[in-house]
C-alpha cells in the first residue's frame, strides 16, 4: 500500500522577503555603479532602503506564519532579514551621526580666516560651477567644542618646501588636485584646489589650502566643505586627518 507524503507548502511571505532583499542589494548595487554616470545615489540608495525595510516586515510575517501553520520558508525568510538588515546597516550609521554630530558642513582649521576656493574657470568647472558658501564665525564656533583637535598645522620647513610636501600628501590620499599655486608674489602665500572623494558613496569634498611662510616655519590651513546638504557625516574632519597624517609621513622621509 502506497502512502501518500504530503509537503507543507513554503511560506509566500518568507518567498517574498527573500526576492525583496535581493531586489534591494540589487538596486543600490545598481547606484553605486551609476555614480560615475551621474545617477543620483541619494534617491537610488532611498528606493533600495524602502525594498529593504519590506523586506524585513515580510520576513517578520513569515516567521509568525511558519510558527503556527509549519508551513516551509524558515531558511529564505531568514536569508532575506539578514541581506535586508545589512542593506541598512550604513544607512543607519549616517542617521546615528548626523544626531551625534553638530550641522556643519565645512570645516577649517582657522575658523577666523578659512582658506578661500580659487575662482578661476578651472577650479570652478571642477566644482560644477558652484563656491561654497562663507560661513559665520559664530556658527563656526560649534566646530571647537565637536572637534577641538582641527589645528593649524605648522612644519619646520620653508614655504617652498611644506607647499611639495603638501602636494605629495594630497596626491597620496587620491585627492584630484584642481589648481596650485606656490608660495610667492607680495603676501608671499601658497594656495592648493582639490577635491577627496568618500571611500564608501564616492562623494566630493571641496579641499582648499592655504601657506603661509613664518618665521623658519610655514603654517598650513586647510578647509573641508561637503557638498551634499547642511551635514558631513564625519567627512570632513576625517578628510583633515587624513591630509595631516599624509603629510606627517611625506615630512618624515625627508
């Protein structure tokens, strides 16, 4: 006598949830490789955080329904609540930071007098055509308490030598590099354009430096301004750390 087995069917929900995490990773994979091509990341990275958050609560739903009907699916709902949850593990960090950070989206180790960007057709072009705005004094002062270690940087070289070092630094973080003018002329002041790009979204940052001869040292400023709303999310003072810490190793072989 044959006996007939039958097979619990597969949760549609756990189905679903898997399919809508794959979708996800699939379009913010599809954003990050279109950022060269000018897709907007912002929004592609938007659609794929809202197919990510469905696919959570159907993952969620199949859970429940696997626990009272036995139904199939255990493994695919949980396949997509972790694929889902991982999609938006970066964008939960940049919410954490913009509530931990202050709103500022251009800093400068001289608040008083940061380094102005070159207008020139050059620069501009690299910039889209656009100059970060000035910003108060006294809405720069938010920058001391959040981030009290942004200093002027003073070298033990002359203006010529700490203006090379600072083009090598900036050629060994990957910056572009716009324009560059060495120190000289009646005010004796060096300047440097360059744009740094975020490592995870590929986002620019505008860079200027500025140099200023001293008595057997120059000081260097630097100035970080991000372009993507009032928010840096940690950007720009890891830009500044990066430029010192580059340059630190460039003046330490010589």
């Amino acid at each position: 006598m044959l006996r007939l087995i039958v097979e619990e069917p597969y949760s549609k929900a756990a189905m679903l949830s898997r399919r809508l995490a794959m979708f996800s990773l699939a379009v913010a994979v599809t954003g990050f490789l279109g950022v060269a091509r000018g897709v907007d990341l912002i929004a592609v990275l938007g659609g794929a955080v809202v197919i990510a958050c469905g696919a959570i609560l159907s993952a969620i739903l199949a859970f429940a329904i696997i626990w009272r009907s036995g139904r199939k699916g255990a493994g695919q709902a949980l396949a997509g609540l972790v694929i889902a949850t991982l999609l938006l593990a970066y964008p939960a960090y940049l919410v954490q930071q913009t509530m931990r950070l202050p709103r500022l989206a251009d800093l400068s180790t001289d608040i008083a007098d940061p380094p102005n960007f070159s207008l020139s057709h050059e620069a501009l072009a690299a910039r889209g055509d656009t100059t970060p705005p000035s910003v108060a004094i006294a809405r720069r002062k938010a920058q001391i308490k959040a981030y009290p270690q942004i200093q002027p940087i003073l070298l033990d070289l002359d203006a010529r030598e700490a203006f090379d070092a600072a083009v090598k630094a900036l050629a060994a973080n990957g910056w572009k590099i716009v324009e560059q003018r060495p120190p000289g002329g009646r005010a004796g002041l060096g300047h440097i354009d360059a744009i740094a790009t975020s490592f995870i979204l590929g986002y620019p940052y505008d860079i200027a430096l500025r140099l200023r001869p001293l008595a057997g040292q120059t000081r260097i400023d630097i100035r970080s301004v991000s372009r993507f709303g009032p928010y840096d999310f940690g950007g720009n003072p890891r830009n500044i750390a990066s430029f010192e810490a580059a340059l630190e190793a460039v003046v330490d072989k010589k």
